[in-house]
C-alpha cells in the first residue's frame, strides 16, 4: 500500500493509502465529498536517529580502513560442556 497525498479546493490537503498503481486522478474528499486532485509530493524520509548514524558512520570508517587485531580481548571465558554422547562411548 501506497500512500497518495490528495488536495480538496475548499476542505484542503488529505492522505488516501491505496495500493500502488491504483491512484486515480480525482478522489472524493472525505469532509465535503467534492472531487479532489492528486498533488505529487517527496516521499515522507525521517531522519535517522543519532545512534543509527553513528554505526553508519563506523561501518563506512571500517569499510576503508579496518582496525586491526593484534589479541583476543579480554573477558570471561564461558566453560565448555562435554557433548552429552560422549559419556556412552566405551572407556579404554
């Protein structure tokens, strides 16, 4: 579904959501039923917000020059779990 911006010359501006393709080029207006024209507008594009920039901003940084790992950072390590068919195998 597309949302189509339609201009009433009495009631004003109103927005119809049809699927896209379909809009016609006279709607009825919903307040005084009189025959609106279609107005062609920019699409509605919001801002990103400021931590969605960011991690855009860092991901083109890294795509030119990726930082470099010299160690495996520190933190803690989670002990592993012998797999759980391990302890039905025959014992030497």
């Amino acid at each position: 579904m597309a949302t189509y911006e339609y201009l009433c010359s009495r009631c004003g501006s109103f927005d119809v959501k049809l699927a896209i393709g379909t809009a016609p080029r006279t709607y009825g207006c919903p307040v005084c039923a009189g025959a609106a024209r279609r107005v062609y507008s920019s699409p509605g594009l919001s801002p990103a917000s400021h931590a969605v920039a960011a991690l855009h901003d860092q991901e083109e940084r890294a795509r030119e020059a990726p930082a470099v790992v010299s160690e495996v950072p520190p933190g803690r390590r989670v002990p592993r779990r012998p797999h759980p068919a391990l302890s039905r195998l025959p014992r030497p």
